[in-house]
C-alpha cells in the first residue's frame, strides 16, 4: 500500500475538528464556518390565536380548504427547507404545524376574526406535515394579512413524538413593519432574528407566487408548554390589541416584499 495519505483521511479529520468543536461548545457553535447552517431557531410566543377549533383539512396546502368553493384570497406562497437538530442531523418524523391570518388578517379562532372583517372560507388557516427522512417539509399557502400592531408573520410550532420542541414565528424579508415588530425584535440574538426573516421571490419570472427556504434548527429539550389565556384577549390578560382595518391590496404586499430590504 503506499505511504501517500488516502483522501479519506481529509473528510475524517475534519469530523474529528467538528466533534471536538461539539465536545467543547454542548453541541452549539457559534461562530466561524459551520454557524449558519447550526443557529438555533430562536423561540416566540404562541399568540393569542392558536386555533380553537382545528379544521378538518389539515394537510399542508392552505390554499385549498376542503369543501371549499375557491382557492383561498391572497398572494400565494410557499416555503420549506430542513428540519435539523442542533448538531445539523436531519430530523425525520418531525410535525411541523403552521397557523396565520387569512387575507383579512383573520384567524380560525373564535376570538381571531378582524373588526368589520369576515374570514376567507376558503383559507385552510392551519396546517401540518411530517418531515421526510431527509428532514424535508413545505407549505403552500398564502402571505398572512397584516394588522395593527404586527408586521407579517407565520407560526410555527415543531412536534416530535408529541411534544412541542419550538414554538416560532417566521417573517418575510423586507417588510417595513419588521423593523418595528416587539415580538420579532424581542427573539434571540441578531443572528437569530436574521436566520426567521426569510427572502420570499418570484418563483419564475413571469409567476405571482412566492417561495422562500427555511430551515428550522431545534434543540434537544421539549419547551414547557405556554400558558394560554394570559396572553392578550385571554381570561385574566390585557384586553386583545384593536385590529384595525388594514387595507393592504396584493399589489401594495408585492411591492412591499419585493422592494428594497433593509436587511
Ligand atoms: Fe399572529
């Protein structure tokens, strides 16, 4: 055999160089070359709004509401990319459960529907769908209705064999409202908040859908479950925020998104 190093070696010994990075941080790297793909996912609040009542179709395209007469009100979106541990291993198995506002900034709640607004029937308004092996999941939907007193957001929350890991929020890129978002701007640390505000574009150039990736890092400790109900609106908290009519056409969205970012 000849002495001349086999280039196994070399993907080998940076898997030492990783391991003994992940011996001496707990598993959490924070800076240099790997920090990117390993930020965790930084926590936010539930809301106010989970749903109530789930609907029956809870598949992942929330465009599209069983029994519906019409495809959902808004400009359409997608997004995905990986669920990942803290150590970058794919998570397979994961349920990842998404809940936002319709077009109207409505949600499926009882207490969710916006003052002299009416919620989009059409709009599945809740959804979830299992990671495949390769910790791969997407969403079709739409861009959530902006309000009073927030800017766009999704809600995630990750499941793995029934207990919630992450509660979050995801955000697009070049909203102006981000950069006046409490909830937003109260999650984690600058590289955290960047790594939940996502670029959505076109999916072709001739398209009006959106898509953006996202992957979602979690950490190995299931969260405590939030209390609900004393959140604002929620018997014992602060009355719920007026949500005020918004009347944001898909054209003044699209322009708002696909301006400049001040990220
Ligand atoms: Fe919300």
């Amino acid at each position: 055999m000849s002495s001349i190093p086999h280039p196994f070696h070399i993907p080998l010994s940076r898997r030492k160089l990783l391991q003994s990075l992940l011996l001496t941080t707990g598993g959490i790297i924070t800076s240099g070359v790997y920090a990117e793909a390993l930020t965790l996912t930084p926590r936010a609040t539930e809301g106010p709004y989970y749903p109530d009542h789930l609907p029956l179709d809870q598949d992942n395209d929330l465009t599209m509401a069983l029994g519906g007469k019409a495809p959902a009100r808004g400009v359409v979106t997608e997004f995905g990319g990986r669920l990942l541990n803290a150590d970058g291993k794919p998570i397979e198995n994961g349920v990842i459960e998404l809940w936002q506002s319709d077009n109207n900034g409505c949600y499926i709640h009882s207490r969710g529907t916006q003052q002299g607004k009416e919620r989009d029937p059409n709009f599945q308004g809740y959804g979830k769908v299992e990671t495949n092996a390769k910790g791969e999941y997407r969403f079709r939907t739409i861009l959530p209705g902006l309000y009073t007193g927030r800017t766009l957001h999704y809600h995630i929350r990750v499941k793995q064999n029934e207990k919630s890991m992450l509660t979050t929020q995801l955000f697009i890129a070049g909203v102006p409202q981000n950069d006046r978002d409490g909830i937003l701007r109260s999650m984690g640390t600058e590289e955290q908040r960047l790594s939940v505000i996502r670029e959505f574009k076109p999916m072709s150039s001739d398209s009006k859908e959106l898509a953006a990736t996202w992957d979602i890092v979690i950490g190995h400790t299931p969260e405590e479950p939030e209390q609900r109900g004393r959140g604002p609106g929620g018997p014992g908290g602060p009355p719920p925020r007026r949500r005020d009519s918004a009347e944001v056409s898909e054209q003044d969205l699209r322009d708002l998104i696909l301006g400049p970012s001040p990220f």
